[in-house]
C-alpha cells in the first residue's frame, strides 16, 4: 500500500483494492457524486455498483459511525469516510464487491484508508495549485492584453494583485524556447532578471514567452552616476547583459528585444522584439535588439490623425443588433489581433474560428474593404496604430457629423508627405543597393514587389517568379535577416513594406 502511495497515488490504489475485492472500488464526496474509480470486478455490474455507492454515500451524511455496510441482493457495499485536511470532511472510499466477500476485505479497508486519505489530500492541494497557476497565468495574459489594447488604467488595476508592478519604462523580450520547456525558461528569466520581469506565457505561439523588463533591469546600482552618454551606454549593456544571460543559460533559446518604450508602447515593443527575434535565429549568440526604426504612425502627424478616424468611423461608431452581439470595441481588438496574429487570433483572443471568420466579414462590410487584400490590411494596421499614438485632443463626433472638422487627405496623399517618404526610404534602404543588400541572389526589391503583390502567398508568387515555393521561402528568409524584420510569420513586416513601396511610387502632386 505504501509503495503504490508513493509511485501512483489514489488511483493506483483504488486499482489494488478493486482487485482484492474482485468487484468496484471508488471515492465519492458527500452528496454521491463518484471522484474516482476502478471496477476490476467480472460481474459487469461496475455502473450499478457505482450508483448504489452513490445511493448509501448520501444517507451516511447523518449517521454517527466510521465504517458502514449495506447488503444488496448478491452484493455487499463497504463504505469508510476518509479525513480531509485541518478536520475538514474527506470523500468517502466506497468497495461494492460480490458475496461472500473475500476474507479479511473489512481489515484491509481499514488499513488503507490512511494512505488514501493523505494520497487524496497531495492530490487535492496539487490540483489546487495547478488552478491558482492558471489563474495567475490567464490573468497575466489579461494583463499584456490590456496594455496590447491600450487599456493602461484598467491592466493596472488588474496587475495590482499580481507582482512585480507594471514597470515603465519597459524593454520588451521575445523569448523562443525548445518544446515542452516553457516553464523551465520562465523560472530561469525570473531568476537573471531578480523577480522584476513581468513575464507572460504567448497565447498565440506555444514556444514564445513575453518579457516586459524594467530598462534599468541588471543595471548596478553604483554605476548610474555619470553622463548621459555613460548612463546610456550603462543601461545598453545592462540589456545585452540579460539578453546574453538568458540566451546563454538555455542553449536552445532564441532572444529578440525591443528598444526602450514607455509603458503604453508595449504593443509596438512587442512588434519590435518579434522582428529581432526572426534576425536572432540566424546569429550565433541567438540574441538580437530591434533597431532604430520612425514609426509610420507618428510620421503621418495630425492630417493622419484625421485620415485615420474617418476611416475607421463606421467601425467606431457600430452598434450591436443584439446584445450578444460584438460592440465597437471588440471589433476593433479582433481587428487589431487580426493583423497581428492571422488564423492565430483565435488563440489571442479565445474564440472559435467561425467567430472569427464572422466579425472580420462584418468588419468588411462596415468599413467597405476586402481583408483579403494586403493593401487593404496594411491600411487598417497603419489606421489602427495611428489611433494608438498620442496626439493632439481630436474633436469628438457628433451624431450627424462623418468626420471631424478639416478634410481629412486620403492615404496617397498621406503617403506622399515628406516625413513619411523619409520613413519610406528607411525601410528599403537595406534593398536598394546598400552595404548589406544580399547580392546572392535576383533583386531582392523586386521579389519582394512580387510577393506583395500576390497577396504575400507563397505560391502564386514563387510561379510568377518562376521558381520553387522553397526557392522563395529562402529569399524572404534571407530578406528578414537584411531587414531585421519578420516576413513569413506574423506579426510580419509585410504591412510597412506595401506602405514604403506605395509610398515611394505615389505621383507627386
């Protein structure tokens, strides 16, 4: 008994006792209600046996004994209450066995019941366990939702219960770990990081874990007087410091990380760790920081502040049918995950892919789009980012009112304004004949043209290119390391690059 205790627990001794009495063996609670069991008994009477214990477990619940036993026509029920922990009520164990009962089953019972009912107590704190893990966990995702949102007040007040506080500003990590050692890795980046990391497990990508990191975090704290140019140098290699470490503690892990953000950033600080992380598994130190790079939102300024609200009006200003039907802002954040994730939206956002499948229509239909079409993806992204930059207070909409006051420019010309061309130019740079632009293989800009083109599908675009869809698997795979950025799996690269092109070849005026 002590040994099947120690290597299987409850189960395995309810499998032992099933067998000695030749007939069913099991743990109910108090109102009937079968925990566990085992029938190893030849009568095939194992759901009669279970509702008869289930029948006498209820009318125990007054009687004033430690054992019990009841006889049913050609069988006997046996029935001990186990202790719980601190004096609490335990299940019941429960043997329904054939007549006559083998020899020495009442004594047996009686010995058993002592591991049982501390087998049952570990299990039952284990699993308590494994549900408050859960729940810190989900609530943590809550939490990185919230602030990928842009709902900053109320991830506050849901991470008040969690530790470490929300830090800002914040360095965001994309941490890629070896299957089945997800776990393992975050324990290890709460150690390097001194239990100040906020770490998420992805819900999109199983392997990924999601640091939000303090800038200051591994900075020694008698280093910090100096310059600015030392106090930045200082805190650049206190985040190679951790990046390094980590990448170093687990052979197997990939490291990417974003630049240093505030706080409400933390959705573009993910993008950036996300790209250094497609760059970071081509280099030997398997760690890489995303590099400086404008962000096109706060490029296109106030008249895209405006493009963008007029855009995304009907969207904003949807009302449900029904009540169970999605509002505005729930449209908005399957949009926004959309984007980011693809098909993996459904993990993000804990719906059925038909749920999904039916907002994005309904998303079309209201802002007059095809989300199929990368052109029309990359301008909700770029629309949706937009409204997510602080900017000026914009005027509120009135009921008969489409847009703000001021005629907003339509994306041409919003693309068209030097400071976005400047962007523009940026992002293709690496492509147009720089240092690093790859010379192994056909023009780089023009099979990236192709694969935009063709809706960034593979195939379409590898037979319009006249090779294999390996072939051009390799090309984008080589571009990401050029571009630093993701291309193949999202969140890609794609939207800004349809915008750099689009931007670069509009018309002047």
């Amino acid at each position: 008994m002590h040994r099947l205790a120690r290597s299987g627990g409850s189960r395995e001794l309810l499998h032992w006792v099933s067998g000695r009495a030749a007939g069913w063996a099991g743990l109910l609670d108090g109102a009937g209600t079968v925990l566990h069991a085992v029938d190893r008994g030849t009568d095939g009477t194992g759901t009669t046996a279970a509702a008869l214990a289930g029948a006498y477990a209820k009318d125990i619940a007054g009687l004033d004994a430690r054992a019990f036993s009841f006889d049913h026509e050609q069988h006997t029920a046996l029935l001990l209450p186990l202790d719980g922990p601190d004096g609490a009520a335990g299940p019941i164990l429960a043997v329904v066995a054939p007549n006559p009962l083998p020899n020495g089953l009442a004594r047996l019972l009686s010995d058993v019941a002592t591991p049982l009912a501390l087998c049952w107590t570990a299990e039952e704190v284990e699993s308590k366990r494994r549900r408050v893990e859960l729940a810190e966990s989900r609530s943590r995702e809550a939490v990185l939702h919230l602030l990928m949102t842009g709902q900053l007040s109320i991830a506050h007040q849901v991470a008040g219960a969690l530790r470490p506080p929300l830090p800002d500003p914040v360095r965001v990590y994309v941490v890629e770990c070896a299957n089945g050692r997800r776990d393992e890795v975050a324990r290890i980046c709460t150690e390097l990081s001194g239990g100040r990391s906020w770490i998420v497990r992805c819900p999109v990508y199983a392997r990924h874990l999601i640091l939000i990191v303090p800038t200051d975090t591994d900075t020694d704290a008698g280093a910090g007087a100096g310059s600015g140019t030392d106090a930045g140098a200082e805190a650049d290699a206190a985040e190679h410091r951790l990046g390094l470490r980590v990448a170093e503690a687990v052979p197997e892990c990939v490291v990417g990380v974003s630049a240093d953000l505030p706080l409400p950033d933390t959705a573009t600080g993910y993008r950036q760790a996300f790209h250094a992380l497609a760059v970071a598994r081509t280099l030997p130190d398997r760690h890489s920081r995303f590099g400086s790079s404008p962000d096109p939102a706060v490029a296109t300024g106030a008249a895209g502040a405006r493009w963008a609200d007029q855009l995304l009006h009907p969207l904003l200003a949807h009302l449900p049918r029904r009540a169970q039907d999605p509002g505005s802002q729930e449209l908005s954040a399957t949009l926004a995950s959309w984007l980011a994730f693809a098909s993996h939206a459904t993990h993000h956002l804990k719906i059925h892919r038909n749920t999904l499948a039916a907002r994005l229509r309904l998303i079309g239909e209201l802002l007059g789009l095809d989300l199929n079409r990368v052109g029309d993806q990359a301008t909700l992204d770029l629309a949706l980012r937009i409204r997510a930059t602080p900017t000026e207070p914009r005027a509120p909409h009135r009921p008969d009112e489409r847009t703000p006051a001021g005629t907003p420019p339509d994306l041409d010309e919003l693309l068209r304004a030097p400071a976005v061309r400047e962007w523009a130019a940026q992002q293709l740079r690496p492509l147009t004949g720089g240092p690093e632009t790859p010379r192994n293989t056909a023009d780089p800009l023009a099979t990236l043209r192709v694969w935009l083109r063709h809706e960034a599908q593979l195939a379409p675009a590898a037979e319009a290119l006249g090779i294999s869809v390996p072939g051009l698997r390799k090309r984008l795979t080589r571009l990401e390391s050029v571009l630093g950025r993701s291309l193949l799996q999202a969140p890609s690269a794609r939207y800004d690059l349809w915008l750099a092109l689009r931007s670069l070849d509009a018309p002047d005026d």
